[in-house]
C-alpha cells in the first residue's frame, strides 16, 4: 500500500501543474477508493468506534472536494452548529491539508505556495492549503468563515483565500480574557453569522434545529468526557491517525449526529476493555500520523498508547441548547487554549487526570505560539512530576522533518519512560 500511495502521490505532483483540475478529480477518487477500502476491509485492530470515525472523516473529505458550492472552508477550532443546521459543509482547511498529505502529494503545494512569496516558516497546513488554491486545485467554497483563536496564521490565510477565490468571509474575533462578558461580545458576533449565512445561501435558519445540534453537542461533550475517565483505567489499542481523527469529531463535527455516534461507541469501546497497561502519554499540539518513526512506536504497541491529546481536551464548557448563541461563544471564550498560563494549566490538569506516564510536546513547523510556550510547558510538567519531551517536527510537510532525529528521541523518551515504571 505504501509504494502505491508513494507512486500516486508523484502523478499528483506532476499533474497539478499542468491540470489541476485533473489533479483534483484524482484526488477525489483516490479518497473514494480508500473509503471504499475502509468500509469493506477495515483495520481489524481497531476498535469499532474508530473504525467508524475513519470512514466518516474519509467522508467529510470528499464532501469538500465534491460539493464546494456548499461548503464553508472554516478554521478548525470553529463551532461549525451553524453551519450543520443550515446544510453547509464545513470545509476544514487544516483537515484538507493533512489529507493531502496523507496522498503524500503535499510538497508540490508547498512549493506553489512559497513560489507565490510565502513564507517558509509559515505553518506547512497553511502553506499547503494556499499552494492547492494558488495551483487551482482547491476548488473555490461558497464562503470563508473563520475564528482567531489560537493561530495567528488564522488571521492572514483565510483573508487571503477570500481575496483569491472572491467569497464572502466572516471573522469570529476572539478577545484575549475568559470574561461573561467576552461571551456575550462572541455571542453576537455568532448572531451576526447566522444572518450572514442566510444572507449568502438564501435560506432561513430553523432556530430550533440550531438548539437541537447544540444539545447533541453538550451529549457528545459529556460522553466524551466519561470516556476521558475511563481512558484512565483501560487499554485501548489504537493508532496516531485515530487520535488526529478525534480533533475533526470534537470541533467541526461536534453537533453532528455522527460525532454523538463516535463518542457512545467509544465508551462502549473502553468499557469493554482491558485494564491499563505500558507507558501512558499525553499529546501536546498536533500529530505527524504520517511519519513512520512516530507510527512504528505508538500505532498498535502494548508497550505504550496516547491516551489524550490537548486539542480535544480544551473545550469542555457546559453547554444551553436554549442559548446556543452564549454555548458556541462559550466554547471559544473559554477555551483552555485562550490564553498562554491557561493552556499550561490545563495540560497539568489533563496529565494528573489521566495518570500519565509522560508528555510529549510537539512543536510543529511554523506554529509559533506552541514553540514560544513549549519551553514553560516542559518546566511546569516537569515540576508537577511528569517528564516531558519537546519534539520538533512537522505535522504535514515531509520537508520539514527528520525520521532519524524522531526516531531517536522519541524512541529514547520511551525507554526512560518504561524504565521508571519498573523502578
């Protein structure tokens, strides 16, 4: 499977320039035929639940591909209820270029991209997300719609994709401060959004559907966080793509139907488990699933397992389907990742709650807020008793990374790790 994802991902590389939009009818069938290899002959070493969350992301993605003129290209951390009560696809810019990847067609669109005069240390999800608009593969949304929490990429890339394709954008401005009274500035702002949905699609929104996803979205919330329980005490045998999976289903799927699905079958899934067992890690930032030193150690390895990532950890808020406006505003405001010590905090919170082993803080190309806090990150943990790795690395620009330089020192975390559990 590898020589031949290798060798489709060089016709991409050669194709896009000179018919991108041949390059992107491939790419659209590529993904189709790997749903089609996940439906019929899925990964048995995964559990049900993640099975299931496989198939639907592969959906998602060539919903993007094949339905633009419906689609929204959002940020990831944005609250997408909206957008699923009024039958828009969220188009998630992060997720679209780290299925590129996966093609292992990203390089060309990075290249494009800093051909174009951006720059190479911007963060590569960007950088290959505007290289496939600027080489006319991405194919053009119906609108932008975007958030500034967390990225300050945020803040350059989308404007510039709307400038490019020529849509509308609307801007959720997210203040620095976890005040009431910053969930009522987003708040209205998510009101306006609404309007400007209507505006733009000529269809009105049924409030109350909206209320009934923002309920799906406390239920998914609240399953998820009996799992994060029950991941204290079991074993769950899985792999680092799954845990990237789990971003998407917590942030622009939370409200769906199919992200309630994956959180109920995942607690059944650590129910049914064995107890917990090997070196326990917590996941700093995003993962390079596609990088074979980091998936030879942790995919599938009884002798150690990520039992949670903070970007699925940094959004638990109480959610009033009555209100749902405050609930998605809530959601941003409150964000553990909204301000710098709130984040560090929240990864000691999550490390003492999940009764880990170890922390691996991952710094990725180009995202400078991780890379500036890394450093606090480490000293903190390690003060609260939980060693901590800083890896430098990539998660979707083969370029930027070394396979040598991760195998070794993630491979010697581990070891020490194992070693501390057995003195």
């Amino acid at each position: 499977m590898s020589d031949l994802i290798r060798s489709f991902g060089q016709y991409i590389d050669a194709k896009a320039p000179e018919n991108p939009v041949y390059a992107r009818r491939l790419l659209l069938a590529g993904y189709r035929a790997y749903g089609l290899k996940l439906r019929m002959t899925p990964d048995r070493r995964l559990p049900p639940s993640r099975r299931y969350s496989a198939q639907y992301i592969n959906r998602c993605v060539t919903k993007m591909l094949s339905r633009p003129e419906r689609a929204a290209l959002v940020s990831v951390f944005l609250p997408c209820e909206l957008l699923e009560a009024m039958d828009i696809v969220p188009m998630c810019a992060e997720l679209y270029a780290a299925f590129l990847t996966g093609a292992r067609a990203e390089a060309v669109f990075a290249e494009a991209a800093e051909a174009q005069g951006i720059a190479e240390t911007y963060c590569s999800y960007h950088k290959i997300l505007l290289g496939s608009a600027y080489a006319g593969v991405l194919p053009a949304p119906a609108m932008v719609v975007n958030t500034s929490l967390v990225c300050d990429a945020n803040n350059l890339t989308f404007r510039e994709l709307a400038r490019h394709f020529n849509v509308p954008q609307y801007y959720v401005d997210i203040p620095e401060g976890q005040t009431e009274e910053n969930v009522r500035y987003v708040a209205d702002q998510f009101r306006e959004l609404a309007a400007f949905l209507q505006d733009h699609t000529h269809r009105k929104l049924d409030e109350s559907r909206l209320g009934e996803i923002v309920a799906r979205a406390r239920d998914t919330l609240g399953e998820y966080r009996a799992c994060l329980s029950a991941r204290r005490e079991r074993f769950i045998p899985g792999d680092v793509t799954s845990e990237l999976y789990e971003v998407y289903m917590l942030h622009n799927a939370l409200g769906s139907a199919e992200s309630r699905r994956y959180a109920e079958a995942l607690r059944r899934d650590l129910e049914q488990a064995p107890a917990a067992k090997g070196v326990r890690l917590l996941w700093l930032h995003t993962i390079p699933n596609w990088q074979e030193p980091v998936t030879e150690l942790l995919n599938f390895n009884d002798r150690c397992q990520i039992v949670g990532c903070d970007m699925n950890l940094e959004g638990f808020v109480d959610l009033d389907p009555a209100r749902p406006y405050e609930s998605m505003a809530r959601r941003l405001v409150m964000s553990r990742w909204n301000g710098g010590q709130e984040r560090v905090d929240a990864a000691v919170d999550a490390a003492k709650a999940l009764d880990v082993d170890g922390v691996v803080c991952f710094c990725h190309w180009g995202c400078k807020q991780t890379m500036g806090l890394s450093g606090v990150l480490k000293s903190t943990l390690e003060q609260a008793g939980f060693p901590t790795l800083i890896l430098n690395g990539d998660g979707c620009d083969r370029r930027n990374a070394s396979d040598g330089q991760t195998a070794t020192r993630l491979g010697a975390f581990l070891e020490m790790l194992e070693r501390g559990r057995t003195e």
